[in-house]
C-alpha cells in the first residue's frame, strides 16, 4: 500500500504519512535523501529501533552518538578483505550442505525454499560470528519467532511501554526467547574468552600479538567474528563482555535476517531492509525548500528503498528484468544515491560485503546444480514488513537438476 502512494506521488519525492499522533517522513527519491544519508549530524536510529535494545542491547545497530562511532571504528577491522576471505571456505561449506538438502527436493515438485535457506544462514552466521555450528532448525525458529514478536509489539501502541508489554502473553514469549538466545551467546563468548586467553598470551610471549590473522585456535582452523572481539576485549578491558554479545547478538540477527535477499535483482527490487530509519537532529530544507517544504527537526524520516530502487530516471521499466543495469559502463553516470540496498553515508551496513560474498557463494553452488523455476509473480510474494521484508507466503519453485 505505501509503495503504491509512492507511485502516486513519485515527482515530489516523499510523503508524509501520520501513524497515529505521529508524523513519518517517507522518502524515496535520490535528491532528497543525499543530505540525510551523507550527513555526519543525522546518525540517530529512530525511536523503533528501542524495541530491539532487549534482545541486541546498544550494538552497533541501535546505539547513536559516541558509543556508535567508537563502535564502528573498533568493528571495521572485522570486515577485511583477509577476514571476509578466511570466512569463504564456511560459505563453501554450508552451500555444499544446502546442495545436498535441495537434491532430495530436486524432482520437479514445487516447495518453500525459504526455510531450507533460513537454515543454511544460521549455519554460517554461527560458524562465523562464534566459531561453532548449532542446531540450526531450533534456534532459526527461536530468531524467527522474536523478530516476529518486536514487530507486533511495534504495532500495538499499548505495548509500547516495557512495563506493560511484559504482562501480555507476547511479551511472555518474547522473554522466553530472550533467555534462549542470550544463554546462548553468553555461554559461547564465556568458553571462547578462556580459549581465547591462552592463545594471546603464547601470541605476546612469540611478539605476534595484533595481527588478526586466521589462526589455528583449538579444533578451529580460523578466527571468529567473537575472535576478534575478543582480542579488543583483552586490549581494551573497558570493551566488557556485554558489549561483546550486544555485538555477537546484532551480527547474528542481521546476518541471519539478510540472508534471504540475494544478488543485485532482490536487492535492486527491495533492498537487504524494508527501509532505513533515521532521526533527524535538525530542520532541513535546502533541496527541499524547493517545493516549498522544510522538515523538522526530531522529524522520523524512512528511506524507503522499494520505492527508492523503482525511479524511472534512473531505471527505466524499473520492474522488468535487466540485469545489464548493473554493468559498470550503465552504473557509472547514476545518482550515487538511487541504488542504496545496504543504506549509505557513515551508517551504511558494516556487513554488506560479507553478505554479498555469502549470497554469491551460495547461488553459485545452487545454480551450478539445479535449475531453478520461480512459481510465483512479484505480486503472489505477498510482502510483510517485519523487522526485514519476508513473503508472507514463502518462496515456491521447483529444482531439476542439470546434467
């Protein structure tokens, strides 16, 4: 519904759309969100994203202010090309286990893929934020279910306050959840520290302290995202180990919720997120003062990048399939900001070459063995805007393996 009065009112730009007493600025054309997206001032997650902090705490994520730039700073580290390219051989692993999942499907009958690579991503989320697998059908249920929780909490204003939110059935649940989740990381990030300490130190004794490169770390054969939280933990005591699961916890949540999306046509046609939240420190007019229009400032403005990503100026015959959009030679002249599926400007996704590498790896395993025949029109998706975008009806096709 409001990617169609995004279509009603594609030459303005935005719109303004009231959610009761309270005013949201939605935007999606390029000119309009450079000086949001681009500005060091408007770095301040709007106030949904405090129905997150009982689950991810104050992570790079939800934090603002100070604590998110020395945050970001620290974690940039952890997404290297070197880190990202010791994560590959996980990538290859997990799609070599989800090849063999698909071929007993690979006969023709049409089925849910959505699920089978929900669990394929949670296999790679844990081996790479912690180092280990889990039992990936249980506690992919368990995200899903919480994820599934918070936005009905967002969308029930009586369940705004945490007081009250906590006697509903709901927010039972979303305890209960809570208590899966946080005993798990705790428990992992408290066995890896004792590991982990012993390796610094034999690494200080030989001088080698600092690299960050893959080591042999137990039965391990390469450094964990929670590794390399770790080593800042042991630098820098005043990085507690809550703020190590704040940023275990997030890596987890995003990595398994992005997963879904793959390659440039999803990300091209929604993006990695529905839309990117931001909290606006200050009036703005500029480009908008040419319509006339300044927005206040502690305005709520949603970039909201499926309407963004459908600018016929940018993208003629936006909804058809044209892969060519994305040669270097057709991208180079484009507005830097019409195609934004991880966000941009200083809070764009850290992760976003770690998921595009673990989307690519994993569709080239499939492809490689099957061919894949869609059962649905964009329109059958059905779309619910939970914390990510998902189909309210999975995503149906059929597999015949190639010879």
């Amino acid at each position: 519904m409001v990617i169609d009065w995004c279509k009603d009112f594609r030459e303005h730009g935005m719109i303004c759309l009231w959610i009761g007493w309270i005013p949201y600025i939605i935007i999606f054309k390029a000119e309009l969100l450079e000086p949001i997206l681009k500005s060091n001032k408007h770095i301040t997650k709007s106030d949904e994203y405090s129905f997150l902090h009982p689950w991810l705490g104050r992570g790079l994520l939800t934090s603002n202010g100070t604590k998110w730039q020395t945050r970001r700073k620290m974690l940039t580290s952890a997404f290297h090309f070197h880190i990202l390219n010791a994560f590959m051989q996980v990538f290859n692993e997990k799609a070599e286990i989800l090849v063999e999942n698909l071929e007993e499907k690979a006969k023709g009958n049409a089925f849910n893929i959505s699920p089978i690579l929900a669990k394929c991503a949670l296999d790679i989320i844990c081996e790479t934020a912690m180092g280990e697998s889990v039992n990936a059908q249980t506690d992919s249920g368990t995200i899903v279910r919480i994820t599934y929780l918070i936005m009905k909490r967002q969308r029930s204003p009586w369940m705004w306050p945490y007081f009250l939110f906590r006697m509903f059935p709901s927010g039972i649940e979303h305890a209960k959840c809570l208590k899966i989740l946080h005993k798990m990381t705790t428990t992992v990030i408290e066995n890896h520290a004792k590991e982990f300490k012993e390796l610094l130190k034999k690494q200080k004794a030989e001088g080698a302290l600092a690299s960050l490169e893959p080591q042999t770390i137990g039965k391990r054969k390469r450094l964990a995202f929670l590794d390399l939280l770790l080593c800042m933990h042991f630098e820098d005591p005043c990085f507690t180990f809550s703020d190590i699961r704040e940023e275990v916890d997030t890596f987890m949540f995003e990595g398994h919720d992005t997963t879904a999306a793959a390659v440039n046509w999803a990300m091209y046609l929604l993006g990695s997120n529905l839309d990117v939240q931001k909290r606006l420190h200050e009036e703005l007019d500029g480009v908008f003062g040419n319509d006339g229009v300044k927005i206040p400032e502690n305005t709520h403005a949603f970039v909201l990048t499926a309407a963004l990503h459908r600018d016929e100026r940018f993208f003629p015959d936006s909804e058809k399939f044209l892969p060519e959009r994305f040669l270097p030679e057709n991208s180079v002249t484009r507005h830097p900001f019409a195609y934004i599926p991880f966000s941009a400007g200083p809070r764009n996704c850290i992760g976003q070459r770690f998921a595009t590498f673990e989307e690519k790896v994993i569709l080239i395993h499939v492809f490689r063995k099957f061919k894949v025949e869609s059962l649905q029109s964009f329109e059958d998706l059905k779309l619910q805007a939970q914390l990510i975008l998902r189909p309210s009806t999975g995503t149906i096709v059929k597999l015949i393996k190639r010879n």
